[in-house]
C-alpha cells in the first residue's frame, strides 16, 4: 500500500506495485501490458484506492472518521491536512483525475460500513458504480484517454468487475454480514441464512442464490459488453492491457457457471493457464479498431442518470 510518511516518488511507485501484485493479481497480470508509464501511473491509482479501502474497513485507526474528512477536503476544496492525500495529490493534479469520481468513490466505501441491504437492481448498479465505476472513470486519463465519449464506457467496465466481485464473494460477504445480492432476488434473506443455507445443498435458499448469482452474473455480462467497445477510445497498448484485465475478470463468472454456481464451496481463483487463455482472446478486441467509433447506450445508465450530471 501507499506508505502514510514517505514522499519520494521512487518509493511510492515501489509500494504500489507491492500492493498491486499482492491484492490485485488479475490486474497486475494486465499491468504488464501497458508499458512502463501508464503500469506505474495505474499501480499508483490501484495502491491509493486500496488504502482507502482499508481506512473503510478501519484496518487503519479512526478510518470512518478520517475517510469523511478526506471526502469533505476534495469535495470543499479546503486546506488539506491528510497525510495519506498530502502524498497522492500531487499525482492527483498531475494526472488531472475527475474530483467527483473519487468524492463517489469515498461515498461508496462509506456505504459499505453500514448494514449492507441492497433493495433491488437499481441500488445494485448505485452501489456498483460508487465502488468500481468510479475507478474505471479515474483510469481514463492515467490511460492517456481525456475523451469523454469513452468515460461511459469505462463505467461500465468498473461495474461489471464489480458485479463479477460480488457473484464470487457471496459467502465471504455473508461471514462480514453482508449481503450484496438485491433482496427482491433472494426473498430478502439474511447473511446469516446465507450461511445457514451453505451448509445444505439442497435447502431452497441455496437453489434461490444460486439463481440470483446467475441472473448477477448474465447482468454483469452486458456491462463487459459496453464496457468493452469503448476499449478503442484508448491507446492501442491500454486497449490491450484493459481488454486483458477484463476478460480474465469475466473468467471468475465463467468458471463459477461451470462449477454450477457453487458459491458455497469458497471464492473462486483463475490459474495462470487460465489467465493465458483469456489474454489470448483479447488480442482479438484490437480488430476492433478498425470499425466505427461506438455509441454508448444511455440505457445502461438507466439507473445512474442523476449521478452523472458532470459527465
């Protein structure tokens, strides 16, 4: 992770890197990709979305406390007192990242402190874009990509491996108390009847999880889809890197599917082989390159239309 007192930027990129690997392995194998620049640019980005990720969780003392303000000093424009964002601000500025997709972000770790009860398929996507759509908007101009045209798409990259995250960590999520499936999909069940519902395989909640994982995993398919054709905005070597990172992403659904959406049996893990054989396909995405630049559908905002105002 980002250290919280050092300032060279020599070992900001070290630690970043440290974390990507650590954390991020799907990633990290696309970073290779990119070329030495932009690898460092987005490990940064990756390392400092992290930590904030861990102050949420409050690994980090006062965490809920000292996340607000964060948020409150990027949103306000005031004096900057943070240690964590005196360090990463000068890249901020520098990569002229969108303040709104990191205020949305904060907001989004912010949510995921309290009981975690998503309603229905709007609030799924809300959430989805807050934690990971946020993310997708902020890669564009570490990718040299300042068009605005591809930040819709790039959205909908973010969701999707969002969506893919919580297809694959239903009974991690349960064990927090968390339950990221919409309940008008599970019957409202509780994490704690997740998990009562783990231990047998043929109680009909399992059979009712394993369905809305299904129906999640078919949703996360159409975002992949968008977020995909906008691939072409980028620089060819980010095109790659990105196509790479999202189709080993989408293998996690694809490997569930055949291990018949057994969410029970533990998070799902894709072998190096099977990072290679998605690499393979995405070589494919830069035929793409040579057809008409895409429209976005504003229909995969449906949901997201007021809090895409400044896009």
């Amino acid at each position: 992770m980002l250290s919280k007192t050092v300032t060279n930027k020599t070992r900001i990129k070290i630690d970043a890197k440290i974390s990507l690997k650590k954390n991020g392995k799907s990633f990290y194998w696309a970073s290779r990709f990119l070329g030495r620049e932009m690898s460092q640019n987005a490990t940064i980005l990756y390392a400092f979305c992290r930590v904030l990720d861990d102050i949420a969780d409050e690994d980090i003392e006062d965490g809920l406390i000292r996340l607000s303000q964060i948020k409150k000093q990027i949103r306000d424009q005031t004096n900057i007192s943070d240690p964590l964002l005196e360090e990463f601000l000068p890249f901020f500025k520098q990569m002229r990242l969108p303040e709104k997709a990191l205020v949305d972000l904060i907001e989004g770790l912010l949510m995921d402190q309290k009981d975690v009860n998503i309603q229905n398929e709007a609030e799924l996507i809300q959430y989805s874009y807050h934690v990971a759509g946020t993310v997708g908007w902020m890669m564009c101009p570490i990718l040299d990509c300042r068009d605005k045209k591809a930040f819709a798409f790039a959205l909908d990259l973010g969701i999707a491996m969002q969506l893919t995250n919580i297809a694959r960590d239903v009974y991690e999520d349960a064990r927090m108390g968390r339950r990221y499936l919409p309940a008008d999909w599970v019957d409202n069940i509780s994490p704690s009847e997740i998990l009562e519902a783990s231990k047998n395989p043929n109680s009909k909640n399992i059979k009712l999880i394993k369905l809305a994982i299904l129906k999640l995993l078919d949703l996360a398919d159409l975002y992949y889809q968008s977020g995909v054709k906008g691939l072409v905005y980028l620089p060819w070597k980010a095109h790659l890197a990105i196509g790479i990172a999202a189709y080993v992403y989408r293998r996690i659904g694809l490997q569930l599917k055949a291990n018949r959406v057994n969410w029970q049996d533990g998070r799902t893990i894709t072998s190096n082989f099977a990072k290679i054989q998605s690499s393979c396909v995405a070589f494919t995405l830069l035929f793409s390159r040579l057809r008409k630049l895409p429209e976005h559908n504003i229909n995969m905002h449906q949901h997201l239309l007021e809090k895409l105002n400044l896009l």
